[in-house]
C-alpha cells in the first residue's frame, strides 16, 4: 500500500514537471499571441493542466498491476493450459517467486469480509477476503513448499469463489509478510476468474 501511494506521488509530482515543459516553451513562442487563444492568457495554465491529466493517465499503468494471465513466458492464459490442469491426477503446482505467479491446488480456505474506514471515508469500504494456502508437490506427492495467499477486493466489485481442493492460477506480489497478495485469481476448476471483476 505504501509503495503504491509513493508511486502515486511519484506519478502526479512528475507529470506536473513533465507538463511544463512543452506549456513553458509554447507560452515563449506565442508571446502576445496568447490573447488571441481560446481562454486567452490562461491558456498555458489550461494547457499544463490538461497535459498533466494526460500524462497522469497515460502512466497509471504503473501504479495499478492488474493481472494479464497472458504471459508467454511459460505461463500460457489459463484458458490453453485448463483441460491439462483439469485432468492431471496429481496437480504439483508452480511457482514464479519473483513474477508473482502461482499455480496451485487451494487448501484451508476462507472468506472473511472486512470494514476498512478512513479519514476521507468514515463510511468505509466494505472487502472480501479470501485466504488459503497454496502447495507444491513433488511427483510422488510430497509437499515441497506451502504459499500463503490472500486475495482483496471491493465487495461491490467481487467475483466467483474458491473452494478447497480448486486448482487455481494466482498472479500477484509477494510482500514482507511472506503472503502473496492480489485482487484476482483464475479459477481452473470452475473455469472462471475470482475476485476483482474489473481487472
């Protein structure tokens, strides 16, 4: 969260610079001209302004990561790699660490709805919650390695579930906590996305 908010920051501070640039040397290039303009001497005010919505809404990209599902990498979209999932008897799993790419079969799962309030907002934002634990399998079965992994999202904007025992495709970020954290998985099992449904 403090991450996104400094990239936020980030974005809006560097958007302003970036916008004042081109409005500086056209202001220079019009001189007197700029009575004649559509709002007149305010023009290069309107202009910083909208060039800094523009470049604000051209780089938000880089604050919100919504999951693709589309790599190329090896990680093809659920949708060509489903029926292999589905039937294989024995699901090991994957896991990209760094990517934040998980697939696995979903144990000890929960929902939990939360009231998150803040200053701007005593009403509060209503969340679902789901948690379980991903795992990684050897071939004989074995567990290698268990993933904690909680999936956020509005209550207004929430899809689908997960059950224990559904094999899903989780793309996220691992934070300090150990926990990979997203707002959207893809459900193998029912063939259907969870959590966020405008991602």
């Amino acid at each position: 969260m403090a991450a996104r908010i400094i990239k936020s920051l980030g974005l809006i501070i560097g958007s302003f610079a970036l916008a004042f640039i081109p409005t500086y040397v056209l202001a220079e290039l019009l001189g007197s001209q700029m009575e004649y303009l559509p709002f007149g001497n305010t023009f290069p005010f309107v202009m910083w302004a909208v060039l800094t919505l523009a470049f604000i809404y051209s780089g938000r990209t880089l604050i919100i990561r919504k999951p693709s599902f589309q790599r190329k990498d090896g990680w093809e979209p659920p949708a060509q790699i489903r029926d292999s999932v589905i039937n294989q008897p024995q699901f090991v799993g994957r896991l990209d660490r760094e990517k934040g790419l998980l697939e696995t079969t979903a144990r000890m799962v929960t929902n939990d709805g939360v009231l998150q309030k803040s200053y701007f907002n005593q009403n509060g934002i209503e969340y679902t919650i789901i948690r379980f634990r991903g795992e990684l399998l050897d071939q004989n079965g074995s567990p290698l390695e268990f993933i904690p992994v909680e999936i956020r999202a509005k209550k207004s904007d929430w899809i689908g579930e997960i059950l224990g025992g559904d094999r899903v495709r989780v793309e996220g970020k691992f934070e300090r906590d150990g926990i990979l954290h997203s707002d959207m998985a893809f459900n193998f099992s029912t063939n259907s996305h969870v959590g966020n449904r405008k991602n």
